[in-house]
C-alpha cells in the first residue's frame, strides 16, 4: 500500500492513513484480543484484491456483508469499502427470508461472510436468484460447500491467503459514490434501503472528530449491531483518528458497567435503553466512571433522570443528546447537559438541541409553513449530511425529500414533532407525527408489522401498537385483529420467519370489531387506552 494516494474523503480513507500513522497500535479490541492497525489492514485488503479480482461486472457497486461484530466481521466491511464498493449490512441472526430479500432488493453480487454468517449461508445461498460471490472472511470454501451451490463462486481463507496489501490498488470512488446501503423498516411490508453516500458520512465524521476533540488514545465503546447505523460512528470515528474500538463480549453486554471499566473506555455512545438497565441495576454510583471523557447518547428520547445519573458516574465526561433518522447520517443535532439543563426539559425528556454545523432546520405545519417559535411542528432537515434518498424507490424519495415552500434545496421530512424552539432556548422531541416508533433503539414501522401480521393471519385490517411503554419509547409490540377461529401462535411462529426478533409481536389480541373514532377510521388510541387500563388494573 506504500505509495498509494488514499483519498481522505471516502470511508475507508481514514482507516487507511490511520494503519499508515499509527500501524502497531490496536485497531480493535474483541474477545479480550487486541489486533492492531497493521493486522488488520492486511486481511482488510487481502479481502479488497479477492473482490476485485473475482467479480462478474454485473449489478451495481454494492457488497453485502453477512457478518457479526467479530475481527473477521469488521475486515469484511472494510474490505467492501476498500474494493470500490458501498456495503449491505445484514445480520446473521436475521431470518434467512430476510437477508434473502435484502440482496435481491440490493441485487448485491457480492457477498462478505464471517462464521456467524456461515451458519445460514446454506439457506441464504438456495433462496437467492442471482449468482453471487461469495468471500469468506474466516473459514475455507470446502468441496461440499461448493457443490452445494454450482451457481455461485465461493473463496475461501487459503484463497485470500496468497492475496495482500502489495496486491491492492485503490479503485476510483466518487464522493458521491454510495458508502452504504442500510435498509429500515418500511410501511409496506418491505424494507427500505438507505442511500448514504461518501460524502455525507465524510462530513458527519469531521463534525464529530473536530467537536468532541477525538484521538488516537481513545477507546470506543461498540454495543450497536452493525445494521444500526450508530455502529458507523463507533467504527470510523475511532478508525479516522487511529482510536481502538472495544467490542464487549456476551458477560460484558449483560454488565456493561463492567465492560466500561475492564476496557478503560474513554468515549460510551449507546441509545438510552443500554443506560437505563444499569440504572435499574442501581451501578450509576457517582464517580463510577472516572475515565469516560465523553458520553453520547441516541436514537432514543433520552429521560432527565437518567442523563442525571449518568452525569453523575461520569463526572469528568461531556455528556451529549444527538439526535438523527438514518437519512441525515447518523445524528445532526446536538445538546450538551449542564447543570443548568434541568429547565430546558420537557415531559421529563432531554431537548435534541441545535444542529450540527452546515445544517439547516425548519419546523412547519400540515402545510409545510413555518410554524412560529414556541410552538410545534414537524422537523425538516437539509445541508450536507442529507442522503442520496431511498433505493430504486423514486416514489418514497420525492415523498421524503422535498422542496418546501420558500425554499431552494431538498429538506428531508423526519416525521418528527418538535417544539421550535424561542431565541436562546433548544429545540425539544416531542413525538412521532406517524406511525412509527422507537423499538429497543431500533426505528420501527408499525405499518410493516402490520402488513405481515395481516398476510399470515389471512385478515384485512391489522393494528400492531409498542407496549409495554419505557422512558425510551417501547420494549415490545402487541398486536390486534379482527378474526374468527384464528391461530394466534401459528402466525406468530410464520412471522419469526420474516421479522427481526424484536419486531414479532409479543401477543395477537382477536377482537370482535375494532373501534372506530368519529371520521371512521380505526380508534388506535382506544386500543391503547385498553392496554393501559389493563396495566393500571394490575398494578392496583
């Protein structure tokens, strides 16, 4: 790689010029083994050559990774990225239907596996339509595996044994190039995929390098899967600035107090949930925390009580609220508490604060006017972190991405409702405007439940609401038909099949009608006052 001009700008650049400027400090931490920035260049860009060199030319510039949090997972990615490619993140642990329909909604032709993903490659591989390639991260291509699967090129570790850093040249990638492909939940029963280019993750990054002063002696915590878009942060924050990212292990996750002070984290970033179970198990003691320097949490409303207490354990930490969907790059505002914070709160929840440089905000109406200050509206966003739009989806793009009225350039429409707020004073979350919600920290449609609830369970109408309520949002979904002689089990058990564990309804209620409010539309608050009721009954 000596010699190589490294583009700055794209993805992988840092990574890049960090292996250059620092290669024998670590790159990562897993499983309490250290692997260091030259270490994992090597099999980074022996991954990179083997793509390369294997690919058909057909479909677009996209490689899926079907990978865990594992050292093999991470040069997966990074070797997508340093092929010319954007990368899919797919997570093993989802229901082979899902990845399945993920590459063909993709038609990704190229596939990174780690062991993990290994475990339901076989399934994976029957179900695609197209031919793919298949680059194993660790493990080898056996006979049987290839036998098994005629259609498609597999390559193993042997393979990518003899390929290496001399061997890799950097391929053209424009800053406009997409850097990843994320898919979210959809309201039609199908994923969305994100189109997030290299220009917008560039820009969010120099924004977080340059405000909260990141460094080489950084350690990062890592607790996001790598189908949330947060995880970027953790990987190519701490990368761009040669840091080292501490993956916990299964212990760790269950304590993560432990895991804060085992691996001497500097910088914590979760969504409020992960906080919360160490305030329930009541190990926010003051002071905890000594060696945090900064604390950042997101893609929850974050609870007063429990920045206070985090404050507390970390009293040496900036501590920050950031807020974002996954269309304007991971997060675009922020809000440091203070001590004087408490009467800037609103339903006892942290304001999202300003935005992050070089982004522009609006609050309107139903009119998309602007709405005075003090009072609410949905959030509009633009500027420089605003992504590419959906894939091969113009529809939703033109509906999500719009010119409002006054206005020249493209403001996405967040379908957040906030409080715009008066001179001097932070903007406040108030609430979703649809029907999506904060699940477990996860984005969710309520309208894609629905869509497969109501296919397996044969019915018309559906309505799936989150409960049980938590300060964050929701722990869980429940679910309501309308249905005779219905197999509430059965339809769970078919959507295991095609959900994410954590979108399948807890519980199928089958009503004799649904209620219906004065304009004869379902009565979703008259459902949810019922679950309230019934909790409010059992605690008495």
């Amino acid at each position: 790689m000596q010699g190589h001009d490294i583009n700055p700008r794209v993805l992988h650049g840092g990574f890049l010029l960090a292996a250059q400027a620092h290669p024998q400090r670590p790159a990562l931490e897993v499983d309490g083994q250290a692997v260091t920035y030259a270490q994992l260049r090597e099999r980074v860009l022996a991954i990179a050559v083997g793509l390369m060199r294997h690919r058909s030319g057909e479909g677009p510039p996209l490689t899926a990774a079907l990978v865990h949090r594992s050292v093999a997972g991470f040069a997966g990615i990074l070797g997508a990225l340093c092929s010319g490619h954007g990368y899919v993140p797919m997570l093993p642990s989802l229901p082979p239907a899902r990845i399945v329909l993920m590459l063909h909604r993709s038609n990704a032709r190229s596939l990174v596996v780690d062991a993990a993903g290994q475990r339901v490659l076989d399934e994976v591989l029957d179900g695609v339509t197209h031919s793919l390639l298949v680059v194993l991260s660790e493990g080898e291509a056996s006979e049987q595996l290839r036998a098994r699967h005629p259609r498609h090129t597999l390559i193993g570790l042997a393979e990518l044994a003899s390929l290496g850093a001399n061997d890799w040249t950097p391929p053209p990638v424009g800053d406009d190039d997409i850097a990843y492909l994320l898919f979210t939940s959809g309201s039609t029963g199908e994923p969305k995929g994100v189109m997030v280019a290299h220009r917008n993750i560039a820009r969010f990054l120099d924004v977080v390098v340059d405000r909260y002063s990141l460094r080489e002696t950084d350690r990062f915590s890592h607790l996001f899967e790598i189908t949330f878009d947060l995880s970027l942060f953790d990987m190519f924050a701490a990368w761009k600035v040669g840091a080292c990212l501490c993956v916990p292990d299964v212990k760790q996750r269950l304590l993560p107090n432990q895991f804060v002070v085992d691996s001497r984290l500097t910088v914590w970033f979760s969504v409020p949930s992960a906080a919360l179970l160490m305030k329930q198990m009541r190990v926010l003691t003051p002071g905890v925390f000594a060696n945090l320097r900064l604390v950042l949490f997101c893609g929850e409303a974050l609870p007063v009580g429990l920045a206070q207490a985090f404050a507390e354990a970390a009293p040496d930490a900036i501590l920050e609220n950031i807020y974002g969907p996954t269309e304007l790059t991971l997060a675009c505002t922020h809000y440091r508490w203070t001590s004087a914070s408490l009467a800037e709160c609103e339903n006892e929840v942290v304001p999202i604060g300003d935005p992050f440089a070089g982004m522009q905000v609006k609050v309107v109406n139903e009119d998309l006017i602007d709405v005075a200050p003090g009072e609410t509206g949905e959030l509009l966003m633009s500027g420089p972190q605003r992504a590419l739009g959906y894939w091969n989806d113009p529809e939703r793009t033109a509906a999500a991405f719009m010119v409002p009225p006054g206005e020249t350039e493209l403001f996405y429409r967040t379908g957040d409702r906030v409080r715009r707020p008066l001179p001097g004073a932070p903007m406040t979350f108030l609430g979703r405007v649809d029907s999506q919600i904060k699940l477990n920290g996860y984005r969710v449609e309520l309208g894609e439940i629905e869509a497969v609830m109501q296919r397996e369970a044969g019915v018309d109408a559906g309505v799936v609401l989150g409960w049980p309520k938590t300060p964050a949002g929701a722990s869980g979904v429940i679910g309501f038909v309308v249905a005779a002689d219905l197999d509430t089990n059965g339809v769970l058990d078919r959507m295991q099949d095609q959900l994410p564990r954590y979108m399948v309804p807890r519980g199928i209620r089958v009503l004799d009608a649904f209620p219906l409010n004065q304009n004869g539309k379902i009565d979703r608050k008259a459902l949810m006052a019922v679950l309230e009721a019934e909790d409010a009954a059992e605690l008495g």
